[in-house]
C-alpha cells in the first residue's frame, strides 16, 4: 500500500508545482477564468498520463508474476487486523489533501477544487482496485474500495462541516521486533520493512486541543492523538511457521489503541516561506511524543517515547 501512496504521491507534487508554474505564467496575458481551465485541462491530461503508465509500470512490476484470470472479489476485510485498510484510507486522505489544497492554491472556488481536488484519492486508487481483481492472488476488495473512500470523505466532510482540516490523519512507523525475526519476510531492507512490516504501522487521528475544548489554553498547533496499529503478525489472516526454510517464531496477534500528543504543522507560521513549505510537507508525519497505549491483551503500556 505504501508503495503505491509513494509512486503517485511524487507524481501529483509534480502535477501541483507544474500547475502553478503555469497559472502564475498565464495570468499576465489572460484571464483568471481562462488560466483556470488551462489548470484543470493540465491536471485531467497529467492525471490521464498516471493511469496509463501506472497499469503499465503495475503489470511489469507489481503484477508481472501473476496469472491474469477473469475478474473475481476478494474480501480482506479482516486482512492484518485492519492496518491494511488504514493504509487505503491514508493514501487517500492524503490524495485528497493534496489534491484540494493545491486547487485552492490555484484560485479555484472551493466547490471545484472539493469536487476535482477532494476526490482524488478515491478516483486514483479506484484503477489499482479494479486491476487487482483481474489477477490471481488478490482480486477486487469493496472493503478497499470503503477505505478509499472513507480518506476522501475525510478532506471533503471536514470542508463541509468546518470549512476546515481540523482533523489530521498521520502516519508513523518504527521498525518492529518481529522484522529481524522473520528471515525477510517482513522485508529485507529497510525500506523494504517499511512497505511490509504492518506491525510497525501506526496510524493516527490528530485534533488541536483549543479546537476540541473551543477555548485557547495551549498554542494553537498543539494536539492530542489517538492511534491504532497491531503488532505480533507474521501473515495476512494466520502467522506462518517458515519462510524460506528458517522457522518463525509463535507470536500472538493483537490490536493496540494508542493516546498520544501531537504538533500539526499547518498552524504554525514563521517568516521564512521555505520554512513553511518544510512545515506543511510534515502535515502527514506523526511526531514522536510519550503515549499510553491499550492492547487487544488486556494491557496498559505507557511509552517514554513513541514513533
């Protein structure tokens, strides 16, 4: 899933800072109107552009192993105790984001740049979706396509109640102590544990505190968080006894609920507009901070430091 958020998330920063160059070049010689449609046309065509050679890149790459048999479901509702679907809802959220938040910055109305921008997520996805259910070994997830769904919802319901991002989805990840037991199955590498190492995943909801209370005690940009991960996994739905030969070790599978603070980025604002484009680019990152966590086991952990 994570792979799939870095490949179009690079993409779309290029398609954003492609379009203001252009609108910023366009409006000395024609109207906002006209500038605006060029915007649009440029964002349809370069989002065109990403279908094609996504399928493309996934069918040598991603799916170049796989039987190619007739369209079928599959449901992982239950896959990984649900990190998984976070990680859907997170990409999405974070398309979203990306996507309303750099029409606005064009100058388009809020009502287009939530339609076009606010959408984005489940609409870039929704190809990844359909081509998974025409391999063996996957198949079309409409607990996916919820996921999805639900991180769009998130930019567009919060607009529509708020006319504001009050809520944060964040990620965070910290390599688990099941990895280096796994003999690479968890990944062989560093970044290669980052994309299938579901036990260090952790996702989070993070809302200013002056937001939650409507007064102003603490600075604006301070927030609690709660989180969610799941640690003990060595499988999909059931853990494995071996990979390649050396044994795995029994764990067991459990959920933890996480309750930790926060630093959204967005509200905090300095005189070096470099520095405000390093701020906002940490919109998606969970800071480390203490965290008291409660377990599917029955336990209460507190954590000195939490990534």
């Amino acid at each position: 899933m994570l792979l799939k958020l870095l490949k179009t998330l690079a993409l779309f920063l290029c398609l954003i800072f492609s379009n203001i160059s252009s609108y910023a070049n366009s409006t000395d010689s024609i109207s906002t109107q006209e500038a605006k449609n060029i915007d649009l046309l440029d964002a349809m065509a370069i989002t065109g552009v990403y279908y094609g050679a996504s399928i493309y890149v996934f069918n040598q790459t991603w799916y170049k192993d796989r039987e190619t048999v007739h369209f079928h479901f599959y449901d992982d509702s239950k896959a990984y105790l649900q990190v998984d679907k976070l990680g859907h809802a997170f990409g999405s959220y974070v398309y979203s984001y990306i996507g309303y938040s750099g029409l606005k910055y064009l100058g388009f109305s809020r009502d287009a740049s939530l339609i076009y921008g606010g959408s984005l997520g489940f609409v870039l996805q929704l190809p990844i979706e359909i081509m998974d259910g025409f391999h063996e070994g996957w198949g079309f997830s409409w607990s996916d396509i919820a996921a999805n769904a639900s991180g769009s919802l998130l930019v567009i319901g919060q607009e529509l109640l708020f006319q504001e991002q009050i809520a944060k989805f964040k990620y965070s990840y910290w390599e688990s102590e099941y990895a280096s037991k796994a003999n690479g199955y968890l990944g062989d590498n560093a970044f290669g544990q980052i994309l299938d190492d579901y036990n260090g995943h952790t996702y989070w909801l993070s809302v200013p505190i002056n937001k939650l209370i409507q007064k102003s005690i603490v600075p604006d940009w301070l927030c609690v968080s709660l989180g969610y991960g799941a640690n003990g996994m060595y499988g999909e739905y059931n853990n494995i006894s071996e990979y390649n030969g050396v044994a795995i070790p029994e764990t067991q599978r459990y959920r933890q609920f996480l309750f930790s603070l926060d630093i959204d980025w967005t509200r905090i604002q300095t005189k070096s507009e470099i520095l405000n484009i390093i701020l906002k680019g940490l919109t998606f990152i969970k800071i480390p901070f203490p965290a008291l966590e409660y377990n599917s086991l029955g336990e209460l952990k507190y954590h000195w430091l939490y990534f």
